[in-house]
C-alpha cells in the first residue's frame, strides 16, 4: 500500500515543487550566465550596427566613379540644351514642370538663359553630390550618387522628349 500511495502523484505539489525549482534554476542561471547574455546580445547588436558603417580605413571615396557620374550629367546637360534650343528654334514652347522648367526657364529660353540656368544648378548639385561622398557613411555616399544619378536621368528623359517632339513632324 505505501507503494501505491508513493506512485500516486500529487499533481499540485509536483507542479508547486517544479515550479519553485525551475524559478530558482533560472535565477541562479541569470545571475551567473547574466554577463554572458549581455556580451552575445551586445556583441550581436554591434555586428548589426557595423553593417552600416565600414571600417575606418575603407575608402570612402571614387574619383573615378564621380568623373564619369559628373561626366555623363553634362554630356546629358548639354545634349538637352542642343534640343530644347532646337525645338525651341522650330516653334515649340518649354513644357510646365513635370515635362519641362518653364518655371526656371521661361517658355521660350535663349541659349544663353538656358547655359546660365542649368549651369548654375549643374555647379550646385555637383558640389552636393562630391561633399556627400565623401562621408564616411556608406549611405550617404550613396545619397550622393543618387543626386547625380537623378540629375542625369532627369536630363535623359528631356533629350528623348525633345527628339520625339522634333520627330513627330
């Protein structure tokens, strides 16, 4: 008979006796594996961050890369420059703001207005993009890129407007 009370189980006191046990198991557990915890979590937190930022001694910056950006942005400048002038020469009138700059240069532009405009933004975002890469953070040097990048795109598109718009005649 005590055999069968001793394989009984009493379900609340095991659960108490757990319990209790497995609360002392993990207080003792965070005391001593605590300084460990908090060195994986932060070492864990500063790999993270590192992916970010690069090493001190990476170079954070390409010439190279930067002339043909500044490069292929004039050569974009200048071809829509050619073209707006010769749309303009044939009776064609700037486009408003999402297709042209009538606002920056009026509806009917010289060339000469149009060199001094568009070279004037040309020279600013310039100067923006080659300080921002030069940031030893990787996106901003991105940012950087990305202003060239648009500026050329942006000249792109009203090269091959313009063309159309010749063409189209």
């Amino acid at each position: 008979m005590t055999r069968q009370a001793w394989l009984e189980p009493d379900l609340v006191g095991l659960r108490k006796a757990v319990w209790c046990a497995s609360r002392e198991v993990i207080s003792q557990a965070l005391k001593s594996w605590g300084c460990l915890l908090l060195l994986v979590v932060s070492l864990g937190l500063s790999a993270q961050s590192q992916q970010l930022t690069e090493p001190p001694n990476s170079p954070s910056f390409n010439k190279k890369l930067f002339i043909v950006e500044l490069s292929t942005y004039t050569t974009m400048n200048v071809l829509d420059g050619i073209t707006t002038a010769q749309s303009i020469h044939k009776g064609y009138v700037e486009g408003n703001f999402p297709a042209g700059s009538s606002y920056l240069l009026g509806r009917r532009p010289s060339v000469a207005r149009y060199a001094v405009t568009m070279g004037l933004i040309e020279t600013g975002i310039s100067i923006a993009s080659y300080r921002l890469q030069h940031s030893k953070t990787k996106w901003v040097r991105l940012v950087g890129h990305g202003l060239m990048i648009q500026a050329a795109y942006g000249h792109t598109d009203g090269v091959i407007r313009n063309i159309r718009l010749m063409q189209s005649q």
